[in-house]
C-alpha cells in the first residue's frame, strides 16, 4: 500500500467521523427546535380545550363574592 492511498483512506475514515458528529448534533438541535415549537403551539389550545371541559375551575372575583352576601 502506498502513501497516497493510505492518506486517502485516512483522509476518507476522518471526514466519514467529522460529517457522522456534525449530523448528529444537527438532528439534536432540530429535535429541540420542534420540540419547542409544539409545546408553543399546543399549550394554549390545550389550555383552551381544558376551560371549556371544566366550568367550575373559574375562580370568582371578589365583586362576585361581595354580591353574594346580604
């Protein structure tokens, strides 16, 4: 085996290395990302379905409260 194939293959095994590390951490970072933006997206239509299945977890005010009484 010669010097130039032997850096080829060197050359070939280390940049297989390099782009394998730099894909994994950009998959991580976009699973992140999307992770992210879901919980963005579906918090306040979770909230909003959850007030509307349960009514009687309003919480009255104090003019509510002072109405009542007599």
């Amino acid at each position: 085996m010669n010097k130039s194939a032997l850096n080829f293959w060197i050359l070939f095994i280390v940049s297989l290395v390099i782009s394998i590390l730099v894909i994994s951490i950009f998959v991580k970072v976009l699973k992140a990302a999307l992770f992210v933006i879901l919980v963005l997206v579906l918090a306040p239509i979770i909230y909003i379905l959850l007030r509307l299945v349960l009514p009687g977890s309003k919480a009255k005010s104090e003019g509510d409260k002072l109405k009542t009484r007599h």
